[in-house]
C-alpha cells in the first residue's frame, strides 16, 4: 500500500512545491487586506485562495488565511518574514506563514477503540492525509501489528490512576524526541493532565463520541440511548482543561431509531467518530482553523 | 387556495375509504401476530402495512401496528372491536382500531413566532396534513388575520404571570367545545401547568429549538453560537411535566459555521423547526408513533 | 403577516444603509485583490467579506466579490465607480458595484402547482427574501386570490401551443412595465422561447424537479420512480436555450424508498423544490452566483 | 487486528445461534401473514423483526422477510422446509429459510482503486461485515500484500481485451473451487460478459461512482465536473447485462462547489463509494433485498 502514499505524496510535493499560507489575527480596521495582498504581489505572488471573517467590523477582531504561489517563498521564507514584520507591527497581527509542502509531525494517542487509528492510517496510506505520523502511543498493546506493520514506531506506555504523571513523563519524552507538532486522540480514553495539555496549546485534537454539549462526559452512547434520541453525533474539537468543552471544531450527526441498541448506536457512531476527526485533523493541518474565545473560526 | 386542500381531501377520503389500522401494545410472547392476522384475515381484511418491534423477545414488550383495507370495516367497526377483545385479553393488549378517513381534530398554539403555524396551514391548505385544524390559540393577535382569512377560528387568549391559571380554564373550555385530539405548541413560548398537562397525556406535541437534549431550556439559539457548534438543530417531543424531557418523535439539524450570528441561527433553525414539528405531527396523526418509557417508538 | 416583512424590512435597510458589493470578473495575473482593496481602502470602506476564486492561477479567469461598509457609497456610487474605472481597464475586468439596499425587481412565473410560488412569498413576507416581488404572471387563475390578498399584482395570461409568441409578447410587455431584473420560474411547465431568453440573459432562473443531469425533461419524478433510485432530487439553475442545460446554481435529494409511489416523490419532491429555489433565489439576489462556461460559481 | 474480528464473530454468533429469517414473493391475497405466522407460532417461534411490501393490495406481488428465533431450526431446518412446503404452495410462494449463523462466500473483484476493497477488509476485520471473505481476485498485483497478510487468498487474473474469455474461465474455475455465493465488485473496472453474469442472479454487487442514472458509463467524475453539479454520488446495483442499468440496492451523495478539480471530486466520492458499498453488501447479506421489475425492495 505504500506506493498509494508515495506516488500521491509525490504529486502533491511537486504540484505545491511554490505554494504557501499567511495566517493573521488583529483586530480590525480599514486597510489590512490591502496591505496584506499589495505585499503579497510585491513578492510576486500569486493569491489562489483568500479567506476573512471579523468578528465585528467596528472594533472586532479581523482573522485571514492566504494561500498564494511564489517561487521565491521556498528559498527565501526568513527573508519574506522579515519584511512583512513592519506590516504585521503596524496593525498588531499574529501571524504565520507555512509552507505547503512543510508537513507537520503528528502523535497519535490511542486506547483499545482502533477505527479512529485505522481511518488514518489509511487516509495517510492512501496520501490523503499530508502529514507525517511520526509515532504512535497507547497505553495498551492491542494495535501494534497493524501500526509497526506499515513502518511507523509504535509504544506502549500504560496508564493507571496513582502513576499517571509517571506516564505522562514518559509520552512527553516521546513527544519531544519526535519533535511532535500536533497529538490526536484517536479516542484515546484517558483524561490528560492541566500539566500535559498546557505544553500543547490548540495543538491536541480530540474526537468525543457525542454531538456535544450533548452527552458530556462518559459512555454517551448510553446516554443517547436512554433519552431516546433520533440522532447521535461526534465532534472533535481541541483539548483544553474543561472535560469536553475545548473549541470545536467539527460535528456530524447520523440517524438512528427504536431499533437501536446501544451497541448499534456504537456501531454507527464509529463511522461518524473517524470521519469527523478526520475532517477536523485535515483542516488543522491546513492551518484552516483559528480559536478565537473558545470557538473555531473554519477556513474551509 | 382551498381548492387544493379540497380537491386532495377529497381524492384522499376516496382512495382511503375502505383503510383502518390497528395499533397494539402487549407482553411479548409467541402467537401474537398469528393471533392478530388469522384474526383481519377472517374479516377479510388485506394487510397493506405491518410493522412491528419488540424491546426484548424475552420477557420484553411488543408493539404492532397494521394497516389494512376491509370494506367492512367502516359500516361495522364497532362489532369488530367486539369480536377483537377476546384475543386481546388473552394477550392482555393495549389497542385501538382507527379508520383512516376519522380526522383528528387539532388545536394549535402559538405565539409572536408565526413560522411553524404558517407551514401547519400551508400543508393542511395543500391537503398534506390530514386532520381537522378546529382552532388556533394565541396570547397575542399577531396570526389573527392569517388564521381567520382560511376560515379557522382564532382565539386570542392572553397569558400572564399572575393569571396563568385563569388562561388555561379559558383555553381547556376552548378545547373541550372543539372536542380537541391532539395540541400542537407551535413554538408556544409559555410553559404548560402539570394540571393542564395531565389532561392531555401523550396528546400535546411541542416543538423545541435546539437539538435536545443540548440547550434544555431557554434562548437555545444564543447558547448555541456561545459554545460555537457547527450543526444546530431542532426536537419535537410530546410533553410531559418536566420541561423539554418528554419523549422525543423527531429531530433535525443544518449545518453552520462561524459566521452564523445568533440571528442567522434562528433564520436557519425556523426551517428546520417547521419541518421537523410537520414531520412529527403527520407520524402522530396516523397512529404511528407509541410512547415506551419516555421514548418513541416510530413506525414511519 | 405584513408586519413581519415591514418589521424585518425596516431592521435590514437600516442594518446595512452602507453596505455594498463589488463583483469582478477578469483574467487571472498577479496584482488583483491589491489594487481592488488598496482603492477600498482609500475610500473609507472596510472589508465585511471577500471571496475568490481562479480557475486557474496560469492564465484562467479570477473572480472576486467583495462586501463593504462605506458610507460615501450611498451617496456618491457613481463618482466611486468612476474613480475604479481606470483599475477596471487595466486588468480587463467586467465588474459592478451594488447597494445592499438597492432590491431587485421579481417576477415570479407560475402555472399550476403552488408550493414553489408560496414559499417565496412567505419568505418575502417573513422579510427573508430581500427582494421586490414586482408581479406575479401565470397561465391559470388559481393562484390570484393568494397572491393578491398579500398586496402583489396578478397576471393571467393563458398560453396555447399556436399563440405562444402573443403570449410572450404580452409577458415581455409586463416584465418591462414592472422594470423586472430577475424573472423566477417557480414551476412554470411552459418552455420559453430563445428569443424571450435572450432578453433576460443570466436572470431567469428556473426550478427543475430532478437531480440534473438525471432525468432530463418531462415527468422526472415518474422516470425516477420507474428506476428505482433511492434519492431524489431538484435543480435550481439558470435559463438557457437547452432545455435543463443551463448553470446549476444549487441541487439537493431527500431519500426515497420502494414503498414511495409517484404521487409521494412528488410529494417529497415539492418540498426539495422549493427549498432549493429560494436558496438559489437568494444566492443570485446578493450577487453571489457568477456564471462561467455554462457553470456557477457561488460564493455562499 | 484478527484479535477484533475473533471476538465480535464470536459474540455474534452465539447471540445468534437460534436467529433465522424466512423470506417470501408471492402473488398478493389475503391471509398471507395469517398463514406463515401461525406456521412459525406452531414450530415455537418467536417472531423479533418483520417485513413486507405489495405492490398492489389488488392484483399485485407480495413481500415478506421474517426474522426469528427459535431453537428447533438449527437443528431440524430441513423437517421445517418440509412442513412449510404446503403453505408455499397454495400461495404460489418464491421463499427461503436461512440461518443467521449460515455465513455466505465472498469473492471480492478489484482492480487498482484500493478503498472500496480496503473498506469491506477493515469491516471485516472489525467482525462489523457477517461474511467470509474466501477470495479477492484482481487483474493487477497491487494490493496482494494487503490481501494475503490478513490470509485471505489473492488471484491476480490479468485481463485484456483478445483473451477476456479465458480470464473469464479462470474467475469461474476459482469461484466454483472457493463455493462464492456473492461476488462485489469493488471498483473492478472490467465489463463482465452476459455467460459470466448468467451464471450469478442477483449476486453481482457492483458499486457505480456517480448518482445514477446521472453519468452512467465512463468517467463519471470528469462529467460530473463538466457539468457543473452541486451533489456527487454512488450508486450500488446489481450487475445485469445493461451496463449500469442492474437494479438500485442504494445510493447517496455528497456536496461540492465549484472549487472542486476532477481529483477532488473522486477524493470525496471514495468516500461515498466504500460507504455506499458497505451498506448495500450488508442487506444483501442479510437478505433484507428483493429485486421485483429491475427495481429493489429493501427491508433495512
């Protein structure tokens, strides 16, 4: 299966070779795009895909995604950010430009539930998910074959109540030794410490097992079940200290009826699960999505 | 427009005249269905329709629902419910024949909301709701002009704090002089007394602006854009004494994004709210919805 | 129901008294969006929203809509369109500004079936529909007392097979008297001619009852029933000279199944229609459908 | 991964063990139900879901799928057929008794396009798809790695258009070797000929990338694309000699806008196609289809 990976990784290297993003936040006024898109062209760029939203026009916060093509953002990014810094100064811009073709380092967390892990192990296979798995961490041994059988390290670290901070350490080690941009729990049925989350900011992406704020908390299933619900749904969204209650960044729901039983709604739910966490993920990786007072703003 | 309505009704009445169904809750246990049609086949009914559900083939409860077609059924109905009961004392059943072309008479309830109101008229106008809107029953005058201009009376009954009670003995004495089946809460913004309730069991459907059971409550839509969900929703549910608790008969929702003020939500979510109350309503009126611990059984 | 619409009317006009939009067509080259939001940001206006789209980013075409808050808009369009005209020239654009409160003048066309027309005059009066219904014209009287107890002038004009071209002419005579923009076929079952669509290029827009290309022509809803399809579906699009070949501005499906005759996918159907249509409606009244090679490009 | 397949299959299998459904056409005439269901009643059966359809309450065929359990009919289905062979015959009945247990044959046709293949392997795997996967057979070698290290047998069988007759004869021989009751083709991109298809009725399950019957034949996507649609589809059927023509087990869709390449839309409609497919196997397996007149009845 790898040469589905590589042939696509392939292609898509070489058909994005020249082309990057700029992703601002500032509050907003009159004149940012034009200052943006004025220096973008100075650069000889060319925009392919521009995206906005402010959150009020008087006095609100202005966000902006840029995709543009540049031969000369390959060789000279340093160079290009350090004339766009007096810009991003004079209207107090986060900013960031990424390249296409600069794919992040992702961590998977995973526990005994594997669709969500396999859903992107597949999608990485197939070159659809452009990112590199650089490892993968559970804390039980039940998906090692299939995660060391397509070459990527796979470890167990188990987690119990009185020595989790111990586990944690160890992931941490991992996470630092891979240079990790971005976790994604793959239904990884642990909760992380304030501790843990706080070295990751808006870079640890759960999938929760509900159509949230509905069913916060443990076996949702059952509780959609009980109340009698016509859809279940899952969301995926970041991880911050609140339980469930991170930004979210995508939802779906599907349709179910008397007829199912809880192990039916987990049945469907799990399509749902790995589906939305792979939208959520793809767009994260894209720098489409930006948190502003716990909400996403989505560029997609 | 009431040509439409008319002509419809009249084209339904016909090719229906001759349709009934039988709706039955009882223990589970073998022979039921046996006993049942061996029963409509002696009658010389043709079944057109038969669902049917069980919560637990072992010890559990069973529910059936047929439609059938008996030219006898219309002229002798009452002498085949007398010849019924003997099976449905062996099998201790809850049950009821209805015949297709006996309307339920309704009363909706509204508010200042007109939108769930005007979609009931539309499709009664249309003859795709079939039943009988014997009044509309309001705390303000807003519909009064759309509502009498159809030829349905309209009653403008104000509610407030302090004379609640009041209200609802002029509203019950309304109810009784139409000989009410079914109350429709068309986004009726007032909560209902227990007493009121009581009186009407499994008889009231509302409909409730959020996909529940997310945003239980109040200003559902503004809570929604505050936690920054992507899909927004809408439940219709027959009421019971606890608020927005009763079982639920169906739910939808349509997809947003950030841009979505909390105004867009309520535009976008009055689509879904009319069609999902429509929908729940039409599936109540033939019979095909059962209550089973405060969950739905739908046989749509 | 009118004090809805004057009601919303009101909040909108007042809402967005400086908003306009600009929409361009040109060929692609780097420089676009700096020069258009450098002049933007000279007048005073501020960015609300802004898309684009390239065909392609080596020699395609590039389209962009812009929304804008700017007061000196209402007062001096036309010096503001002349100060843009040199940038227009320099980069070939065909391009327009327009006040968000400057409405669009509808004819809505109609024969027999009512749904399509209703829901966009219950939008309008619910003042969803930013639009001036100018007239309504149709070839049956059956929609006159609907129409016209809400204030909007009625037409009857019969159209025959032999008579057509007096027909049209009578129709042209109207849409001219009522200085009509935008002409909505909200299942009007007449074939228009090339010459009547020639006067209306990219403003007729019609409602298909299918899923285009799928069943093309006359009795889609029958031809879907007779193959069996588990979806149906309808088509928004512009009027062209090929019969349902024009642009698709918008299409959705509704799941069907074995047990739907024809008279219920056309029940089901009436629903998809006129959904479908009032989104596309909306899409082309805010500028926001731009044609190119006979396909749309929304910017919803 | 088999550590999932082993444990799911065997919990099924033991929930299971006295499950089995009896499926029955027949000419429509009162007392069809009367009769089975009081045959069931006699044999101590449980009846725990059921279905049917007619076509026509007068003159026309009827459906019914009945799902049971009773412990006699593991051990003594043959004495069961036997004592129901009467009944069959006064209604001039088509029926069949399966178990639950009694898993079918699968041969799995594929040629370079891995996910739809992929898809039934991880259903499979994750003990979510009731079948035995005996064989995958593809005219390329790509995907034998996949195949065979989860130990399913794989036939690469190459085919070209002189000796279409002689690969034909080799799939047979494998097919009759490895007793396939069903055989999916999971984007096999090879025209199977009529001798080939006579020989399995009703149990070639093709999966078509486009919403039939919109763009049947070649390059559905590139066409999609020309065209200008909003919604993609797939489309799963039985194979017949008409080339996309078979009866419709399911469909479904997903929106685009005109940012979509040709690529995008086949990235987007994998994903509808290996759902799609799924779900269609999966009725088929457990024979919730009937194919009446080139169209399906589906009892799901």
């Amino acid at each position: 299966m790898h040469t589905f990976r590589e042939r696509r990784l392939q292609n898509f290297l070489q058909n994005y070779q020249h082309r990057a993003r700029l992703v601002i936040s500032c509050p907003d006024r009159p004149g940012i795009v034009a200052a943006v898109t004025s220096f973008l062209y100075e650069q000889g760029a060319n925009i392919v895909e521009s995206s906005q939203y402010s959150t009020d026009p008087e006095g609100g916060m202005f966000f902006l995604r840029i995709e543009f093509d540049a031969p000369v953002i390959v060789t000279r990014k340093a160079d290009i950010e350090k004339a766009f810094a007096p810009i991003a100064e004079t209207f107090q811009m986060n900013w960031r430009f990424r390249l296409h073709n600069d794919l992040q380092k992702l961590a998977i967390f995973v526990s005994k539930e594997e669709h969500c892990l396999l859903e992107l192990l597949w999608e990485w296979q197939a070159g659809e998910l452009l990112a590199d798995i650089a490892v993968v961490i559970s804390n039980h041994e039940y998906m090692r074959e299939s995660v060391e059988s397509i070459g990527i390290p796979y470890y167990c670290i188990p987690v119990t109540k009185e020595r989790k901070g111990e586990a944690e350490e160890k992931q941490l080690a991992l996470l630092n030794e891979y240079k990790i941009d971005t976790i994604v729990l793959a239904r990884y049925m642990q909760i992380l410490s304030p501790e843990f989350v706080a070295q990751f900011p808006a870079r640890i992406i759960n999938i929760h097992h509900s159509f949230l704020p509905a069913f916060v908390g443990a076996r949702p299933y059952e509780r959609a079940y009980e109340r009698g619900v016509k859809l279940i749904g899952a969301t995926s969204h970041y991880v911050t200290d609140d339980l469930d209650e991170g930004p979210i960044i995508e939802q779906d729901v599907a349709r179910v009826d008397h007829r199912y039983h809880p192990e039916d709604l987990k049945r469907i739910g799990r399509i749902i699960e790995k589906t939305v966490l792979a939208r959520a993920l793809k767009w994260h990786l894209e720098d489409r999505v930006i948190i502003h007072q716990n909400k996403t703003i989505v560029f997609n």
